[in-house]
C-alpha cells in the first residue's frame, strides 16, 4: 500500500496529524472523509504520483493515528476551519507554498474551507460527493433527514453517539476488505475500534451543526467565492442527484470563476470503488488549470465525466 511513499507525523495547527505523500511534480493534497483514514486513497494516490504529482494524504485531525485535541463547547477544535489550519501547515512543512486540494465526503467540507480561508495556497479545488454545509441544512428536508439523519445522530451531545458506537464499531460502520483493499480496511479497523477517535468523529458533526454552518452562512452573506478552478464530482450510483437535483446549480453561488463537473460511475467512496476513473477526472482538470500545472489547456463551463 502507497510503495514508495513516506509515512512521517507532521505539525499542523497546534496539533500533529498523520501524513503520507509521495511523487514529485505539482503538490496536490488529497483529504478523506468519514469514517474514512488517509489509506482510503492508497488506490489513487500511486496513479496520481505516477503521472506525475506530489501526493500529500493526511489523516484530518481527530481521524486515524492523527492527534485528537480536546473540545470546547462550541467544538470548535473540530471546525473545518481549524483542520484546514492544520492542512495548511503540513504543507508549508512538507515545502508546499500552493497546491490542488482534493475532499471527499467530511474532507470536502474542509478543501471548500482551505480555498475560502486561503485562497493564495490553493490552485485547484475538487470537491467528491458533497455541497457546502451551510446549503446542505439550508435544504433539509424530510428526504434527507431520512437519508443523512446519522448527521443528527452523530451530532447530539445530551445523548452522545459514542456510547451507540463503541459497543459495536464493526456492526455501525460496515467496512470490507473486499471494497476498501486488506491493509486500508485494517487501518480503518483501527481506528473505529478506539474511543477517543469515536469522539473526535462525532466532534466532527456537532462542528458542522454549529460553528461550521456559522462559517458557510457568513461567508454567504459576504457573497465570498472561491477563486480558483472548481471541480465537482458526485458518485452517481449515490443520492447527490436524488437531494438536490443539479448539483452544480448549487456550487455557480459559491464559484469565483472556472465550474467543472458531473457524475462518476460509483458508489459514495469514489476513491476506493472507482480509482481509475476518479485519477483520470483529477488529472484531466489539472491538465485545464495552467495556474496547476503550467500547461494550458481549454476553459470549459462544465465538463461531464
């Protein structure tokens, strides 16, 4: 898994994450969602640096072997925010000044937040299965309280999760193997069977119901956008399409500029069901992005995958 990566530990914001990368070339820096480690990309990750890439894959504070700071009563150690602070940081460590960032799923939330809050470092942002969290609770309905209530769930604090959770870690989250390849589902194993990881994961989620949409919300009235090139990916054997319809309409409000996107042949863990396909998209976008990677290509409004 990840041959001839580096597997090292490196300072973010106040906290040490647990960092993999790879290759040379371009950096792009690939963050996972949950309940998900950085091993999610070990399929990706090689094809990217093989084309010829810098891969950087952190697990995001609170994940994995990552550190996992305590709260505060607004969990705003747990904000989007402050782990794409943490981001930041690896990078500048590792050598990085800017780069393409990557999120799928929980990860997502925190590439929109890394472009928004710093958008010198970021050149290209890909965001997998999701929209902003702001717009996501903005539009809940009964369809997606009955699809996506682990939001809620995972977000109480009168009667934590945890406790749900840590009695059967394996029944909650379903993992396999056979999807997530034997040394990434090992990893992964690891880290839902400890309880301090549990509890950052829910941390997570009482972030995104409070002071994560208190970001989205005011950077909306603010009307700030996000400056670089946009890719948006959705699984399309998922309920993106099903919750909002054009996924992209919702994106055109938060778009400074370049919006690309569409559907991938897979199921929500794109990364680990659909590696080629999703490698190929990353690398097609990159290849239009001349502030990327120097190489200009053509400037399409949307481009279907």
């Amino acid at each position: 898994m990840f041959d001839g990566f580096e597997l090292t530990r490196c300072e973010g914001d106040g906290v040490h994450l647990r960092v993999r990368h790879g290759g040379s070339g371009p950096a792009v820096l690939l963050l996972h969602g949950h309940p998900r480690t950085h091993a999610t990309w070990h399929r990706v990750a090689p094809l990217l640096a093989a084309a010829g890439h810098t891969v950087v894959c952190p697990d995001l504070r609170g994940y994995g072997a990552s550190d996992k700071p305590p709260t505060d009563e607004r969990h705003s150690p747990y904000s989007k925010r402050a782990m794409a602070g943490d981001c930041l940081a690896v990078m500048r460590r590792l050598g990085h000044e800017r780069f393409a960032v990557v999120g799928h799923d929980r990860g997502a939330y925190v590439a929109t937040r890394l472009a928004l809050d710093h958008p010198g470092a970021v050149s290209a942002l890909s965001v997998l299965d999701a929209v902003p969290i702001g717009e996501a609770l903005r539009r809940c309905d009964a369809t997606f309280a009955a699809s996506w209530w682990h939001w809620f769930f995972l977000g109480q604090t009168d009667k934590p999760a945890e406790r749900v959770i840590d009695a059967d870690p394996d029944a909650w989250y379903q993992g396999t193997p056979e999807q997530m390849g034997a040394e990434a589902y090992e990893d992964y194993r690891r880290a839902i069977h400890d309880p301090a990881t549990v509890h950052a994961m829910c941390e997570d989620y009482r972030a995104g119901l409070g002071i994560d949409r208190e970001h989205d919300d005011a950077d909306r009235r603010a009307r700030r956008r996000i400056g670089c090139p946009l890719q948006v990916l959705w699984a399309g054997r998922d309920d993106m399409t099903g919750l909002y319809g054009d996924v992209l309409s919702i994106w055109r409000d938060w778009a400074g500029g370049r919006l690309v996107g569409g559907p991938i042949t897979s199921g929500h863990h794109i990364a680990e069901e659909a590696p080629e396909a999703l490698a190929l998209a990353l690398r097609e976008f990159w290849r239009s992005t001349p502030d990327h990677d120097g190489r200009h290509g053509s400037r399409q409004e949307e481009t279907p995958v």
